[in-house]
C-alpha cells in the first residue's frame, strides 16, 4: 500500500516565516545597518584598476566598546601609601589604649599589694593580647605590623599612662610645675618606661606583653608568608608580610 501525501498546509508557511524573521530580526538589522555603511571606493589609477574595488566598512557607534579607564598609577600608589600610614598610626594607639587604660584602672582601684601585682602582671597582657586579634581579625594584611606598632604603642606612651595611673596614689609627674621635666623623661623612653614601671609594680606586665607580641609578629608573619607561597603561582615573586 502507497504511502498517502500529506498535502501542504498554506498557512503554516507564513506562520513560520512569522517566526523566524521576529527570531532573527536583531541580526539581519546588524547586519543590513553594517552593509548601509559600507562605502565603495574607486580603483586604485595607479595599479591600473587590477585591484578591484575596495571595500571599507564602518563599525556604528553603539557597537564600539568604551574606551577603557585609566587611572593614575602614582596616584593610586599615594592613596595606598596613604590608607597605610592610616592604619599603622590606629595600630599605634591601640596598643597604648589596650595596655595603660586598664592598668590605669587598676591603680585607681587601689587594690591590695598581692592581688594588684597579680592584676598587672597577668590580666593587662592579657586583655593587650586579646585585642590585638581582634585587630588582627580586622586587618590579616599586617600580621606583623599589628604587633609591633602594638609593642611600640606599650612603651612609647608608657610615661604617660604611669604619670597619670600614679596620680591617685600621690604622683605628681603631671603638676604644673614639672610638665617640662616630665616631658623630658617622656623623651626618654623606653628607658624611662623601664623606670617608671618599676617602681609602679607594672614592669612584670611590660615584659609579659612585650614577649607575648613578639611571639605573635613571628606566627604571624610566618603564617601570612605560607598562605602567599599557596596562593602565589611558581615562578612569580611574592609580596613580603609586614
């Protein structure tokens, strides 16, 4: 038995043109736009017209990309260096607020001989220590640079914060009339950061803190060093921990 032909159905054709003339639309408008602007040139009179015509074709100007943006490699460079200093000046602070508020506070609770030097010798550090992971947490960039602007901020403002955790108990380092002395042996630190938390029962919190920080910069930086050998592919140069 032959098989019966369909017979063509007059109204699908249009349909289907429909369809694939609202499916391509966009490109055959690229592409007729692409061909209205295209100019024929003349041939070449001095090759004798065996060239043939030329064709040159011109790219609208929605299709071109934008130009890309330039920023000012010396100036990126100063923010940069800018933001750091930044940075470097709060770690600075905070390893001074961190150490002599509370030891500051602990002078003025006048607390017994035992348990005072107790307090200074273990709990400050302690609290110096937990704050500078918490910066630590916030700036994993400055491992190193944490602990020793935080070490730094201990024994530069060192005279200030004793001169006035000694004021309750009768120092008089902040009188009018030695200011100027004070300011003098401010300028001497850290020796008179030594001095000064001798006498004042902080000297064993000092060194506690100072060995602590010292301890964290190595982990520290050898961590942040590891961690860039990982990410680094091999061959190219890695930037140093600070």
């Amino acid at each position: 038995m032959a098989p019966t032909e369909v017979p063509p159905n007059p109204s699908a054709e249009p349909r289907l043109a429909g369809h694939l003339f609202l499916r391509y639309k966009p490109f055959l408008g690229v592409v007729s736009l692409r061909r209205t602007l295209c100019q024929d040139r003349k041939p070449n009179q001095q090759s004798g017209g065996v060239s043939g015509g030329e064709t040159r074709c011109y790219t609208p100007l929605l299709a071109q990309s934008p130009p890309p943006l330039r920023v000012s490699t010396t100036k990126l460079e100063a923010e940069m260096k800018l933001l750091t200093a930044q940075n470097y000046g709060l770690f600075l602070i905070a390893g001074a607020l961190a150490y002599w508020l509370p030891d500051m506070l602990l002078h003025a609770i006048s607390l017994p001989v035992p348990v005072g030097i107790l307090a200074l010798t273990f709990v400050v550090p302690a609290v110096t220590v937990g704050i500078y992971f918490w910066i630590r947490r916030r700036f994993p960039q400055h491992p190193r640079a944490v602990a020793f602007l935080m070490l730094l901020g201990v024994w530069a403002f060192g005279p200030l914060g004793l001169a006035i955790g000694m004021a309750p108990l009768g120092g008089t380092f902040l009188h009018a009339e030695k200011i100027g002395d004070f300011l003098w042996l401010w300028l001497m630190f850290p020796v008179s950061t030594f001095m000064m938390s001798t006498y004042s029962g902080s000297l064993a919190g000092v060194l506690l803190v100072t060995l602590a920080l010292l301890i964290c910069a190595v982990i520290g930086g050898r961590g942040l060093a590891a961690s860039n050998h990982l990410m680094q592919p091999t061959g190219q140069e890695r930037p140093a921990a600070d």
